[in-house]
C-alpha cells in the first residue's frame, strides 16, 4: 500500500487489528526486515511497517534525510491511517527515528520500544566514516555501504548456521538505491544526541539487544538507555546480533507480546482498535 505523507509517497505493509505497532526499520534495509513480526505480532496488534522514505518502494529524494524528516514522515503516515497514537518501535537508524519521533510528537506515543539503537550522536570519526562512505556510494553504487555493514549485522553463529537469513538480508540491502543510502548516511552522521532528553520519556519502554550485537552492543549502549528512562526494562537476547528480531524471532516476539499485553492491561493504558484511532 502507498499513502502521501509529508509530500512524499510511503509504501507501507499493514496486518493484523487491536493496539497500533509502528515498526521502523534499520539501514540500510526496509520493511521487509520486520517480516516475522508482520507474520506474528498481527495476531495481537494492528502492525504498520512503512519504508521510510529513500528505501523500499518508497519516494527516494534528494537530500539529507535527518531523523526528524522521518518522524515527520510517519506522524504523516499515522495521520493518514488515522491512527492518533501508537507503540513506536524501531531498530537501530529506526531507534533514532523513534527518539526524534519522542521528541517531535510525544502526544502520539503510546510505549516505545527501541531496539539494539542508541542514544547517542556519532562519533566524529563514524561521522567521517559515513561521509566516505557516501563519496563511495557516489563513485561506485550502493557495493560500498553493503560491504561495510552485511559482516556486522548477524551475530557469527548466525552467519555459520543460517545461510538462508544471510541471503535474505543481503539481498534486502542490495535493492536499496544508493540516493537513498546516501540521505540516510548523511542524515544519522547529523543526528543530535538524544541523551539529554531520555529522561523526559514518560511512556513504557522496552529496550532490546542482541547479545552479540556488534553495532550497537547491549553493554556499552543499553545502561545509558535504560538508566536514563524512567520505565524502560531491557531483554537481552541470546544467539542474536544487530538484527535480533529477525535472528531469534521467537525470542523477540515474545518479549514484544509480553510488552504489549501489559500495556493493554489493567494497569497500563487500555487500548481499543477505537481507542487508537482518531
Ligand atoms: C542500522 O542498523 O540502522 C545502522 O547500523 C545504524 C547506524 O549505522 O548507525
């Protein structure tokens, strides 16, 4: 499905009925990273996973793509769903979309749920590492951005035992166009840091690693997540690295119902399909 938002055309999948997921993915990759959640949280929620814009089958724009241009784009998705609040969930590049969507449009977030991501800007040299990445990418194609990541994305003994998943992202990265690499890099190499800000988010929030995560690894970036918000709780994923909803989706689905169950639950907030809508 397409929907125009914020001048711009998402394509975005949409299943299942009850409290609205909004599911963000990662870079460079698009919706169909969240398939075992579209396959299974659809039973207990109305899962959306859009492609954010310059990935997919999404608009591709020249530009810088900043974290908040993407929130302003999913608020407009959500809008044009009408759907006025939802559980924002992203991973990673979509962990920062989902702060900046916190930051921008608090009042349309019901829990968070942010996954092997970080608060943090980048460092100046991974800021200098994305800009040559995106003179490569300018020279030679999307080749240079996939080779620096696909080695980092799956935890080894994933890598080893399950070709099939690493066929499966490679070649979800290898249709991405390289504007849209390009806007992204140039985009997360911009971003604030939202450390500051963690402490203003007053909804539940569930954190999410892969134990192997290489990227963004559960010790150095899940203490400054979840210390600095007032009801996050982590879950640690075992056998997973930076894509540990695809790694161990079993695993990832039942923390994710478990969250989602509570919040529809006496004592959280109860959400009907209604409720959510505008
Ligand atoms: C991602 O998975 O979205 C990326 O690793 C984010 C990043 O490069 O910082």
């Amino acid at each position: 499905m397409r929907a125009l938002a914020n001048g711009i055309y998402l394509h975005y999948v949409q299943a299942g009925e009850g409290i609205p997921l909004l599911l963000i993915h990662g870079y460079p990759l698009d919706h169909v990273m969240w398939q075992p959640q579209l396959d299974e949280l659809s039973g207990v929620a109305q899962v959306i996973a859009p492609d954010l814009r310059g990935f997919g089958q999404s608009d591709a724009p020249e530009g810088v793509y900043t974290m908040d241009a993407h929130a302003d784009d999913l608020c407009a998705l959500l809008d044009a769903l009408h759907i006025r609040r939802a559980v924002v969930c992203g991973l990673s590049m979509g962990g920062y979309i989902a702060l900046a969507f916190w930051r921008k449009y608090a009042s349309r977030v019901l829990a968070l749920i942010l996954v092997d991501t970080r608060a943090g800007a980048d460092t100046p040299e991974a800021r200098l590492a994305r800009l040559e990445t995106v003179e490569q990418v300018k020279q030679r194609g999307s080749a240079p951005a996939i080779e620096a990541m696909l080695p980092r994305l799956l935890a080894g003994s994933t890598r080893q035992s399950r070709s099939d998943l690493v066929e499966f992202v490679g070649a979800m990265m290898q249709r991405q166009r390289p504007i849209g690499l390009m806007g992204a890099l140039l985009g997360m190499a911009e971003r604030p840091d939202s450390t500051a800000m963690l402490p203003t988010i007053t909804v539940q929030t569930l954190v999410v690693f892969g134990a192997e995560d290489v990227i963004t690894p559960a010790e150095t970036d899940g203490p400054g997540l979840v210390g600095s918000i007032p009801h996050a709780r982590l879950v640690v994923i075992p056998k997973a690295g930076h894509l540990s909803n695809l790694e161990q989706p079993e695993a990832f689905n039942r923390s994710v119902r478990k969250f989602l169950a509570e919040l529809v639950g006496e004592h959280q907030i109860r959400v009907t399909p209604q409720a959510a809508r505008s």
